[in-house]
C-alpha cells in the first residue's frame, strides 16, 4: 500500500513539474516576443510591435507587459476608448502590479484634462500674428486672456500639450488647483514648473479647465508664452499661415474626446496619421518619424541622417501633399530625445517648412494634411 502511495505521489509531482516547466516555457515565448515587440516600437514599427505584443498574449493572457504595451500604442494611435477598457480588465486582474498602478495614475489624469468648451458657435476663426524676428517669420502667435486678464500673446506650438507662461505674464491669474510640475521639450530636460487651472477666452471661444504652466523661461519678442494646438484638440483645427488665421471647426459626428476610437475615412480625404507620443506630435517620413513642431524656429535632421543637397526632405505617407522642403535645415543629436522618449526620432518639422502651406490637424481621429 505504502509503495502504491509512493508511486502516486511520484506521478503527481512529475505531473506538476511538467506543468510547471510548461508554464515557465509559455511566460519565456511570451517574453521573448514582448522583448521583440519593445524593439520594434523604439524603431517606430508600431504595425509590428502591435502584432508582437499581441502574439505574446497569446501565449500567456496574463502577462502585463504586452498588454501595457497595447495600451501605450492604442493611447499614441488614437484609440482611446480601447486603452480604457484594456486598463479596466488590468486594474481588475492585475491591480496590484506597479507598473499597472502607475497606468491608471496617468489613464487617470490623461482623461481628466480635457478643457470644457463653454461656448457655441457653428466654426471659430482666430487670427494669426507673424513671429518676425528677421527677414522671415519663425512662428505665428494668437492672443488669448486667461480668468478675465490682460491679452497674452502665446506662439502657438504643435510640440506643446497645454498652455505655458513665463513668471511675469502668470502674476495675478489666480490659477486653480495650483500644484508643482515640470516641463519639457525636445532639445532640453525636465524643468521645474507650477501648473494650475484657468478659463482661456479666444476671441468668441471659451474654454474652461485649460491647464497652464509657470516656469522661469524667457520668450523673445515680446511673446508671453506659448500655446499648445492640443487645447483645441476638441475640433478640427486648420492653420492657415498665409491667410494669418486659424480655424476651429467642430466635430460632426458625437462622441467624447477620452471616450473615442479613431474614425476611418480621413486617409481617402488626403489625411496621414499621426502619433501622440504625450505632448509630442510624430509623422511617418521617408526616414523614419519626424516631430511636428511648429514652435521650432528651424526644421532638422539627426547626424545620422543623409542630407540631400542641404534640403531635408519629408515625404509624409499618403499626405497628398508636395514633399516638405527646407533649405535651412540644420543638423541635431536627437539621440538624447530618443533615449528619453523610447522611440527613435529622424528629424523635426519646423516652422519653416510649413509656413507656405495650410496644416491641418484632426486631435480626435489622430491626423494631418498639409495643403499647398
């Protein structure tokens, strides 16, 4: 009987440790393509990476890097609505896990700062004012007053998310909700910053919510501050530099800005897509992504990158649109923002090479075109 039992047990361990190394072999495969599916997304082969972490949950439903990884890329393609059902069944199944936990912090704060258009009206139209600061401009500004304050002159930035002051033109705002922050853009570090809560008037437009940042940088011309295209990520956004005004035209069909899903249908009106990367815009060039910034006085390209003659040429994918040129483009390191941000960047759109054209910008769907 005893040797019975002995044989018995035998088999259930030899069962287990089957099943064990069974299960240790899946999360492995299942690592193993998530690793594959990171490398492809720092190489900005988001179709691939997609496949890859998808591929890796296959193998194993419960691994939390492929499904972060998913919800990462569904957030920067726009799908908004599927990253917050799949941070739903992550908080459910695998709340306790850091890396989840700090998901939903920023889920959480992504889907509550999103400004309240107070007004109605049937489109808007916001005049533009040239930044000259030579021979040629190297930007366009709007003029906007924040909680009822003196006009501020902002330069309106692709780059940017909110709205950011210098020390001076945020003195007696009375900004909301005022707590510590920082700041950043593509050639710099983190930068210490307060950021609050106000209601910006535009002309007849009325926001409430926008949020805004306060940190001790300086902006030559007598310019205030700057403004990110994204606070109007509410409508179709057209800027129109040669006719020196910018469009805000809503949405027909319905829908919340957090709980929405791109739209098809704007590639066969000329569109691209674009990627949210935070605050930061990126297209699909011949050469890799390129940052949209219109905030940057010159376009770029990386060292790496091969110059035509001196002219950076971006062909953007199925834009419908002549290839951007500019004759000015200098060369930059961009390496440090690619380590910073995880994808690797090729070159920056500036001001420059969009200044002739009209730039349209779809925030909702995650698209541009830019018109001759």
């Amino acid at each position: 009987m005893l040797r019975t039992q002995t044989i018995g047990l035998a088999l259930a361990l030899t069962g287990a440790m089957a099943l064990c190394c069974a299960g240790a072999e899946i999360r492995s495969q299942a690592a193993a393509l998530a690793g594959h599916a990171e490398q492809a997304y720092r190489e900005g082969d988001f179709v691939r990476a997609r496949q890859l972490f998808a591929a890796a949950l296959t193998h194993d439903r419960g691994f939390v890097a492929a499904e972060l990884g998913l919800v990462r890329l569904d957030l920067m393609e726009s799908y908004r609505m599927r990253a917050a059902e799949r941070m739903s069944r992550l908080a459910e199944n695998a709340g306790g896990d850091p890396a989840v936990r700090d998901a939903m912090r920023m889920m959480e704060e992504f889907r509550a700062s999103t400004e309240v258009v107070r007004t109605n009206a049937a489109e808007y139209t916001v005049p533009l004012r040239m930044d000259q600061r030579g021979a040629e401009p190297e930007g366009v500004t709007i003029t906007v007053s924040l909680n009822g304050g003196r006009p501020l002159r902002l330069l309106v930035d692709t780059g940017a998310s909110h709205i950011l002051l210098h020390e001076q033109a945020a003195a007696g705002l009375a900004l909301r909700d005022l707590r510590t922050g920082s700041i950043s853009g593509y050639g710099d570090g983190a930068q210490a910053a307060r950021v609050g809560l106000a209601t910006l008037r535009c002309g007849e437009l009325e926001l409430d919510g926008a949020r805004v940042y306060v940190a001790n940088r300086e902006f030559a011309n007598g310019i205030d501050g700057l403004i990110g295209t994204r606070v109007f990520r509410q409508f179709l956004i057209r800027l129109d530099v040669r006719a020196k005004r910018m469009t805000l035209s809503p949405f027909a069909s319905g829908g919340t800005w957090t709980d929405w899903d791109r739209e098809s249908g704007w590639e066969e009106r000329g569109f691209a897509p674009f990627y949210q990367l935070g605050h930061y815009l990126l297209v699909r060039g011949e050469s890799g992504l390129l940052l949209l910034d219109t905030g940057a006085s010159f376009s770029a390209l990386d060292r790496q990158m091969t110059m035509r003659s001196g002219r950076a040429m971006v062909k953007p994918v199925r834009n419908g649109a002549d290839p951007l040129a500019d004759s000015a483009v200098q060369e930059m390191d961009l390496l440090p923002w690619s380590l910073r941000n995880g994808v690797r960047l090729r070159g920056v759109i500036g001001f420059p090479a969009i200044r002739h054209g009209v730039l349209t910008l779809n925030y909702r769907d995650g698209y541009w075109k830019l018109s001759r």
